[in-house]
C-alpha cells in the first residue's frame, strides 16, 4: 500500500460522463453528467425507465455509440485508471471484447444471422488470442457446454435461428465471457424472455461472475430482478443518477421520490394490492430538460426550490446518495 | 401535456391472503355467488395444420396452439390467463373475439356459440366484445387521427352513435380515459405510449361492449406508466361493469388486477381458481415453478425464498409430450404422467376439504406449496 501504484484501482470509474445527440427537433442531451464506479466481482444495477440515458451512458462507456448523432461532450471513463476516451482506436479495441464486453437485449438481432454461433464464438478466439481454426472451434463448442446448451457438439454448426430464445441468450453470454473479461455489461439481459428462462439466464451470469470475479454492470427497468442480483444500484432519470444507494438500503427507504414511486407504482406478487401508486406525468423531453430537478413536475413534494435550483447528490450515508433537496424528508417518510 | 392521474376513491380491497384458520374457513363459507357466465368457454380446440410441397399441399401435422380450455368468465369479474410465450393463450385471445375459426370446441355468449355464427348474427356479438391489443406503437393507424381510430368502430355500428353525435362522443371517450378531449385531431406518433395505450382502451370502450380481452395491455409500457394504465382499467371495470380478460405474462400484474386466474402451458389449462388460491395455495408444478421464479423487488427475500429453476425449454406445441405437457420439466413426473392425461379438476386429495388448495389443477400429483411468501 505504500507504493502508489500498489493502491487498489477502481474497476470501472465513470466521471461526470456526458452525452448529446443532434437531432432535427434540437440537441438531446440524453446523458448529464453520470458518475459510477464498478469493482471486481460487484454488481452494479443501473435502473431507468426508457430514455432515461441507462443504455447511452453503456454505449458511451463500450465505445458503441453512434456517431453521429450521438457524441461524448465531456467526462472520463476510467477503466483500471486509463481513460478510455482519450485512448487510441487501437488500444481501445483490443480491450473491448477481451477485457469488457457486452450483452444485448435482444440476442436474435446481435447474433449474426448468416455464421453459424460456433463460427462466430470461434472468430473471438482468432482474432484476440490467435488461435488456430481447428482449436477456436474446440474453444467454441466448450463454452456452448459451459453455458449448458444441450449437445453442444452437434450443435456448434447450427445458426441463431435455429435456437430458443433462452438458448440465443445464453450463447450472447457465452460470447462476452469467452475471453473472460474484467467487466461486463448487460443491458437488458433478461427483457426479452419467459420468466422461468429468465431464472436460468441470471442464475447462470451469476454463477459466472463469481467464478471469474468479474464486474457486472446489469441495466434494467425491472425492480425484481435487481432485487435478485445487485450488489449496490443507480437510479438514472433524465440522463443524471438521481439516487445510488446499496441494494438494501433502497428498498428499505428509498431517498429519492422517484424512487420512491418507482417502487409503490409495481404490483406485489404475493397479496392482493390497493390501487397502485402511479407516478403522474411523463419522462420530459430531453431536448428541453426543464430547469431545476427534471422530475420537479411529476414529484408530489416540489416546492419552488426545486424548479429552481439543480439538487446536487447530497451525501446520505456510506455509500449513499441522492440529488434531492427533500432527501432527508423523503428518507423519513417510511 | 400531462396525463391526468388517477385519484379516484378505490375502496380498500381487503388482503385476500387468509392467514388463519378460521379466516381460510369464512372464505370458503361464504357463498360464491358470481350470477351468469357471460361466456363459457367448452373444450375449446385451435390446430393450425403445417403443410408440406408448394403445388400440392400436403398437411403433415398440426401446431396444437389450444388444445381443449374451458372455464367462465362472469359479469363484471377479471379472468387472468398467464403462461409463458408459445403456450396459447393469444390464441385464445383471437378466439374469443372470433379473429380465428375454432378447431372444434364452443364458446358461449349469453347461451349463444359465437363460433358458429356468421354474417349479421356475428356482426352483432362482436359489438359487445372488444379488444385492447399489446403494442400501441403498431395497433394504431398512423395516418388516421385520434378521432378516426376512436370513431371508426361507430362507421361499423352506425346504431351505437348517430352520425351527427360521433364526435362528441369521441371527445366523451377521450376524456373517460383521461386524455384532452381537444387532441381529436391528433395523430398516433404526437403520444407517449402510455397515452396511445389509453386512445387504444377508448377505442374499445367505443362500442359499450360487456366483455373487454385485453391481450398484454401494458407489457411494452414503462413501469410508471403500466401503474397509471392499470388503475384506469380498474376505474372504467367499475364505471361501465365490464368483464376483461387479462392476458399477460407478468405475474403480479395478473395478481393485482384479476378476480380468477388461469394458468395455461402448452396449449391447456394448468391450474385454474381465485388469485389467494393461485397464488397463496399453488397446487400445479406449473404454476410454483413459475411463481418461483418471478423475481420479487425486495433483496431480503433473496435468501428465504423457495426458488424452483426449470431446466430446458418449452417443448413444441406442433409435438407435444404425451400425457401431460409439463411432464418433460417436471421434477415429480412418473409413468402415470406419461400415460395419461391429468384432467383439470379438483384433485382427489383435496377434495371436499375445506382448504383454499381445493381448486381445479391438473396434475396427478397435485400438492401444496407456496412458493411466493419467504420462509
């Protein structure tokens, strides 16, 4: 610990990131201003409703974003320390895939329809490690085993659209973990799928991270599964964190309104509910983000402040923040 | 733009989780009188066949889609079927709004087998069942107006509203589903989601039908926006004493908004019964394994709760296991399960007891287990 470069670094650390895109109705500014860090073997759940910025900030982050119209104006993304921005195309390339990678929502549309999955699990092991064809498809058909497909050997030849769709996800995984990266990013990984196939897949990502101890950055919109999985959470509204907080905390009592309404508004598997809560309004425009806290409109506790002034994250224990002026009020209400 | 909140008054409805005996035995007491069936639903059969060869069409087999469901639908009550993808129940959706030709099988409107009606006799049964369909992005015209997609049911039941009334009754519709009487004139893509969803309930309440199927109504909505759509299904089930059937795969949804729940996998009915009886006493393996898996938003339950992970895949409906379906997942299955067809019934054991597990199940070896409440 003496040495400086002996001091643990951050996996993942994400700084004041910030995105636009350049759209015919004006500049979106979909991401404001995001700060998140990841460590070793933590999950991290990013949580938003859509257009709240939680896909963008990931993009941003796997150097996938489209530009144009998309386009980074500030911030860093600090992985092991090494801003990924300012890196050159090449270095860049030769981590994504090898030491972060991704998994998509919708795994018949990123699967390539036209390779057979072993091909294209194979292709991994060529171009990153350099490994022969014969060997890279051994590789293939091991990790379509490790990812419990059934008879992988027959299987390795077959195309995407010849498996289930639990299958299909599976082999994404497969895919990011080949070549067993430090962080992964999962955006939306479960979305798409039956809820007993759901089960499957997070139970098996989960099974992985541990045993590669790597870093998991899980974006979804549903408050159950990351009650399943997460380690420590962000809530993402109109393109800013507007709440992190460990995973128990929050749902113990929640510091932020939307938060808060975020969880009354979901029915409850296990009684017969009241009305639910349903927060009023809609997500605002991005490319006219109102002034002071964006979700001032919809919040039942505005007061003037908060269509004034911009609510900083107030500090609101370890490891807790949340940008509202009332936190400490909303903290109390439960 | 706002959309207007739902703050009705809801009479609190009391937790139907019956805690003790006694509580459990005064449910099962009290009369259940629930008045007419407004559809009953008989053995209903759709096979859509798979063909072979381009000139001569051979057919070589058939998609068992649904295969055999029957159950009631009351006045004024909520029927939710759930099941996974593939398992039928869109079908049965289609089926009920006569958009498909039953195999075989009936379903009766007021005593009237609407399969077998056509021409006028339909024309006029139709008006009185309606449906709210899953995407409000593609369910809408989008070069029709606000006003057309709501009017244009009146153009089909020119008796409902007099040419002369429509667009004030267009603006009624508009406002009982909460959304500015003055945006007539609008255009699908100029709403959120959540509000085109609301264009796409008015546009079935157009016709004051009896019956509403509602076939994933919420499911491609954000989760603030399902709760506002939810609430005002349940206001308009109140005001205009509709009957819905609520098709969705989202488990607690089912639970928040129905009366009875029906479980379907792989073209039958798994289990059928009250949402405590479903829930809170599951007697099919189906229906745990499923209700396990829902993941819960509350992280202290990780630990305590009974999770049961199925492994593999919905088999396919176009060959199906012999027996029962669910065999090929299940954890208790046995020759019998092979052999012979479970029937959906009240099973044996519980038969006459007075327990909450005595709902109709179809599984052989049906047991209790509940699965949604932590240890």
């Amino acid at each position: 610990m003496e040495h400086q470069r002996d001091q643990p670094v951050t996996l993942l650390d994400v700084r004041d990131l910030q995105v636009e895109f350049h759209t015919r109705d004006g500049v979106a500014k979909a991401v404001n201003g995001v700060n998140y860090c990841v460590d070793p073997g933590e999950t991290l759940a990013v949580l938003g409703e859509s257009g709240s910025g939680k896909s963008v900030t990931a993009q941003a982050i796997m150097g996938i974003l489209d530009s144009p119209p998309g386009r980074i104006t500030g911030g860093e993304v600090l992985f092991r320390g090494e801003d990924l921005l300012t890196m050159g195309a090449e270095t860049r390339r030769r981590i994504r895939g090898a030491k972060m990678s991704m998994v998509f929502q919708d795994a018949l549309s990123a699967l390539n329809p036209v390779m057979s999955v072993g091909a294209q699990l194979a292709e991994m092991f060529e171009v990153h490690e350099g490994m022969t064809r014969k060997d890279s498809r051994a590789k293939a058909v091991q990790l379509m085993d490790r990812v419990r497909i059934p008879a992988a050997k027959d299987r390795v030849g077959d195309y995407p659209h010849q498996f289930s769709g639990g299958m299909r996800q599976r082999i994404m995984i497969a895919m990011a973990l080949a070549l067993e990266p430090d962080l992964v990013i999962a955006d939306e990984p479960t979305t798409a799928l039956d809820v007993t196939v759901q089960a499957q897949v997070m139970d098996l990502l989960a099974e992985l991270q541990r045993e590669y101890n790597m870093g998991l950055i899980l974006i979804t919109h549903d408050l159950g599964v990351v009650a399943d999985v997460a380690d420590k959470i962000a809530v993402m509204y109109a393109g800013r964190i507007v709440e992190t907080a460990p995973v128990h905390d929050l749902y113990a009592a929640p510091a932020h309104p939307y938060t808060r309404g975020l969880l009354d508004s979901i029915p409850r598997l296990d009684q017969k509910g009241r009305q639910l809560y349903a927060i009023k309004g809609l997500p605002p425009d991005l490319t006219a983000i109102p002034p002071g806290c964006p979700f001032s409109p919809r919040c039942p506790r505005a007061q003037d402040i908060c269509r004034t002034d911009r609510p900083p994250l107030f500090a609101v224990s370890h490891g807790r923040a949340s940008a509202c002026h009332f936190w400490k009020e909303t903290l109390d209400e439960r | 733009m706002a959309e207007t909140a739902e703050n009705h008054e809801v009479s609190d409805v009391v937790p139907s989780t019956a805690e003790t005996t006694a509580e459990v035995e005064a449910v099962l007491d009290a009369p259940v009188d629930r008045g007419e069936p407004i559809l009953q639903v008989r053995n209903l059969v759709k096979h859509f066949p798979l063909t072979q060869g381009i000139l001569f069409k051979k057919q070589i087999g058939a998609v068992k889609a649904v295969d055999g469901i029957s159950f009631d639908l009351y006045k004024g009550e909520t029927l939710g079927i759930v099941g996974e993808s593939g398992c039928g129940k869109s079908t049965v959706a289609k089926l009920l709004m006569t958009l498909e030709t039953a195999t075989s099988g009936e379903v009766f409107y007021k005593g009237q087998d609407i399969t077998r009606l056509s021409g006028r006799a339909l024309k006029a049964v139709r008006r009185n069942i309606q449906m709210v369909f899953q995407d409000p992005y593609t369910s809408l015209n989008p070069r029709m107006t606000v006003g057309d997609i709501i009017g244009e049911p009146f153009d089909i039941h020119p008796e409902v509203a007099p040419k002369g009334d429509r667009r004030k009754r267009v603006q009624e519709l508009l406002d009982v589903v909460g959304l500015n009487p003055e945006y007539i004139n609008r255009y699908p893509h100029q709403f959120s989601g959540g509000q085109r969803q609301r264009i796409g309930i008015a546009r079935g309440l157009a016709l004051n039908p009896e019956v509403i199927i509602c076939d994933e109504p919420v499911s491609a909505l954000d989760v603030s926006v399902q709760a506002q759509v939810i609430n005002l299904m349940g206001k308009l089930q109140d005001e205009f004493e509709l009957s819905y059937v609520f098709i969705a795969h989202d488990l607690s949804i089912v639970r928040h908004i129905s009366d009875r729940v029906g479980v379907m996998y792989l073209g039958k009915m798994a289990e059928i019964g009250t949402d405590s009886e479903i829930y809170d006493h599951p007697t099919h393996p189906y229906t745990q394994a499923l209700l396990s898996a829902v993941p819960v938003p509350d992280p202290a339950a990780r630990e305590g709760r009974d999770r049961i992970i199925l492994t593999g895949d919905v088999p396919s409906p176009a060959n199906p296991p012999s027996g029962c379906r669910f065999r090929t997942r299940c954890w208790k299955a046995q020759d019998k399960c092979a052999e012979e067809v479970p029937l959906l019934a009240v099973p044996e054991v519980f038969a006459g007891k007075k327990t909450l597990a005595a709902h109709e199940s179809a599984c052989h070896f049906a047991e209790e287990r509940d699965v949604v409440h932590a240890a």
